[in-house]
C-alpha cells in the first residue's frame, strides 16, 4: 500500500508540473502574439509615417538617394527644409514663405504662373540686351546729329561771314547795283516786246494752217461719205449678185437616182467631180417646196429620210439611210439638201455662240467648234469674228445667252466680270442676228443646221 501511495504521488505530482508549464507556456505564447501583434501594428505605423515622406516605389529613384547621400546626417525632410529656405530666401531675398505666396510675390513681379523665373530672367535679360543696343545706336545717332550740327553751325558761320561781306560790298557800290538794275530792266522789257511779236506770228500762222487742216478734214469727210456710199451700192449689188430671194439653204443640191430598199441605200446624182466627200449627211424631202421652215415657229421641217455618204464614186455617190419615216418611201426624183455642200461653189459660214449638237441639254463652244470642222470637212469656208463679212453666206447661230439678272448692291469684282461677260455675250449674239438680217444674210439655228446637213438624225 506505501509503494502504490508513493507512485501515485509521483505521478500526481507530474501531472501538476506538466499542467504548470502548459499553463506557463500557454501564457508565454499569448504574451508573445500579443508582442508580435503589437510590433506589427507599429510596423504598419512607422511604414504608413515613412510613406508619408517618401513612397515605397520613390524609395530606388536615383534622386531620392542622392538626397539621402547629400543630407548626410541630417534627415531628408530636414534637408529638403533647408533648401527650400535657402531657395526662398536667395529667390524672394526675405524669410521663407509657403509655394503658393512665393508664386503670389513672383507674380508680381512679372512671372507668368506657367512660366518659370530662369524663362522671366532670360526674357528680361533679352529685353534689357535689345535696350541697350537701341540706347547705344540712338546714343551714336544723336552724336552723329550733333557733329552735323555742329557742321552745320560752322557752315551757318562762314555763310554769315561771307553774307556779311557781300553785304558790305553792296553798301559800298549801291548806285553800281541800280544801273546793272536798270539795264535789266530793260533787256526784260526789249525780251518781252520780242516774244509777244513771236507769239502773234505763230498764232497767225497757226491759225493760218488750222483753216487749211479743218478744210482739209472736211474734204476728207465728204469723199468717207462718197465712198461709203459706193461701198453700200457695191454692197447692194453684190447682195443681189448672190441671189438672196431664192435662200441659197434651202436650194436642191442633189436627187435620188436610185433606192436600194434592201440593203437600205439610195444613188444620188453628185460625185468625186462634184465635190461629194465621204460622211456627208443629207435630208430628202419631194421636192423642193417642202424645203420651206414654219411660218409660225421658223423651224425647218424634218425630210422623209436622213441619209449619210458612205461611197463616192466619179459622178455619183451612194448613201447610207440613217433615219427614214415610215409611209413616206423614198423615191427616185426625190430631192437632197445639205447646207454647208454646193456642187457649184463655196459657201462661207460664220459660226457663232454655243450648240448642244449631242442632246445632253448642255450647250458648249467645244461643240461649235465640232460643227465649223463638219463645215470645213464637207467643203465649206469658216470665217470668225464679231462681224458680218460682206460676202457671207449663211450666219449659224446657236442657242441664245440670257441677258444677266440686275447684280446685287455692293457687288464683288467677280459678280461685275461675270454680269460684263454674260451681257457682252447676249448683246454680240442679237447684233450678229441684227445685222444678218439688215443684210438679208440666212440665219441658220441649230434647227436647221442639223436638218439640212444630216445631223438631225442623231437628236
């Protein structure tokens, strides 16, 4: 019983320690968490201080270390300190003052708040150079002026001297001064009497050779009327001459000898000799009274058929039918008309304005200069110029300019060049017409152009 007594004993007893330095070390481990929990906080503490000054990331910048090494023993913040007072001072030349009142007093004193004080300094600096330089050349002018000055009192001087001693002179000899007076007097009186003599002789020879050259100029006028006079009756005689009552338009220049119906052809009465060339277009109408315009429109009536050249032979010619009316066959007899062709001779054409020859509605020059190549082509003559020949023979005009509306108040000078252009244009296309009909010259339009060579075909 008193050895199990003891050994339970010695076990209580163990369990006792074993439950006192659990106990212990419980306490120990909470006592140091606690510590641990402690220092981190303060950790995070001092870490969240430090980045107060200087960042994690700022921490490696180059500068930031150079700061470290330039401070030394001080404290950056420190240092940074006692630069920024150094700067203050050495910039404002007073104690320290906060950014903002040192940029307020800079300012001030011309500093743009987005400019820098080295940029207000370099500019200053540049002024006062240009200064300076002005100052310097304004300094030289005004010394150059005052040597001039100078040489022009000295100048003043020796003219007074020399004032001084004609002066003398004159008082010394005055009566020699009035005779030399007098004698001037009188070569300016016996001068004048001269020249009055020789005005009136020039004005009576002036006036002499002015009544012959006016007599001269009104026989002149008289034999301008007499020859205008002559040059209207040549005129006159020459209209005649060139049968105007028949309208050498609507003359019969061809007719049909033959009609080929299946190969669409007709043979006509003209060739090589009769100066048919290849690609002339021709209307066929039953004669030649059908050759007559509108009486109420004044448009030339479309023929039976349109034919083009499409073979010349020596006295006769075939032809191509381009366009042809159903019901109205061509027959042989049947009359051509083309107003640019005569067998006989050659007309003169005078082509003016603008011409819609390919129905696009839009009239251009380009295509009056087509028309005066089909002229020339077919063995017409083109003349040019804003006046009617006298030996003309057709005038084809194309369609007619609008007279331009009033221009605006305070026109541009391009408005007044266009309304100039338009107007010019509308009044040379009415005189051309105007004087064509004073002079019985045919007026062809585009109507009877295109009918009476061929070309109405195509519109």
């Amino acid at each position: 019983m008193a050895v199990r007594s003891g050994a339970g004993t010695g076990v209580v007893a163990s369990l006792v320690i074993f439950v006192i330095l659990t106990i212990a070390l419980l306490i120990f481990t909470i006592i140091f968490y606690v510590g641990k929990t402690e220092a981190l906080e303060s950790a995070a503490a001092a870490r969240a201080d430090l980045d107060r000054f200087v960042r994690e990331q700022e921490r490696n910048d180059e500068r930031v270390r150079a700061l470290v090494q330039e401070a030394g023993t001080r404290s950056v913040t420190g240092h940074l300190t006692h630069r920024y007072d150094e700067l203050a001072r050495w910039v404002s030349g007073t104690t320290p003052k906060s950014l903002t009142e040192l940029k307020t007093e800079m300012e001030g004193l011309g500093v743009s708040p987005t400019g820098s004080v080295r940029g207000t300094l370099e500019d200053q600096t540049r002024r006062i150079r240009n200064l300076t330089s002005e100052l310097d050349a304004a300094r030289q002018t005004l010394a150059n002026r005052d040597e001039a000055l100078q040489a022009q009192g000295r100048e003043m001087q020796a003219m007074r001297a020399e004032h001084a001693q004609a002066l003398a002179a004159v008082s010394e000899s005055p009566r020699r001064f009035e005779r030399a007076n007098e004698e001037y007097r009188q070569d300016l009186r016996r001068s004048i009497e001269t020249i009055n003599r020789a005005k009136d002789d020039l004005r009576a020879e002036y006036d002499g050779r002015i009544a012959d050259l006016e007599s001269e100029i009104d026989e002149r006028g008289r034999e301008l009327v007499r020859l205008r006079s002559r040059i209207e009756e040549f005129e006159r005689i020459m209209n005649e001459s060139r049968m105007r009552a028949s309208s050498p338009e609507l003359l019969v220049d061809a007719r049909v000898l033959d009609v080929d119906p299946a190969n669409e052809q007709i043979f006509l009465d003209r060739g090589r000799q009769d100066r048919i060339v290849l690609g002339m277009g021709f209307e066929i109408y039953e004669n030649a009274a059908a050759i007559r315009p509108d009486p109420r429109t004044q448009l030339l009536p479309r023929g039976k058929a349109t034919v083009q050249v499409v073979q010349v032979g020596d006295r006769s010619s075939t032809a191509k039918i381009v366009r042809a009316v159903p019901g109205r066959p061509i027959g042989r007899g049947d009359v051509l008309a083309n107003a640019v062709y005569d067998p006989n001779r050659t007309f003169k054409f005078l082509v003016h304005g603008r011409f819609d020859v390919d129905g696009d509605g839009i009239a251009t020059e380009a295509e009056a200069e087509y028309l005066r190549s089909l002229v020339i082509g077919w063995g017409g003559q083109v003349v040019y110029g804003e006046e009617l020949p006298g030996d003309l023979d057709f005038l084809v005009l194309g369609e007619e300019p609008p007279m331009p509306a009033p221009l605006p108040g305070n026109p541009t000078p391009g408005q007044i060049e266009e309304w100039s252009r338009q107007r010019l244009a509308n009044l040379q296309y009415n005189e051309l017409f105007g004087q064509a009909r004073q002079a019985q010259i045919p007026v062809l339009n585009a109507n009877r152009f295109f009918i009476l060579t061929g070309l109405g075909a195509n519109r």
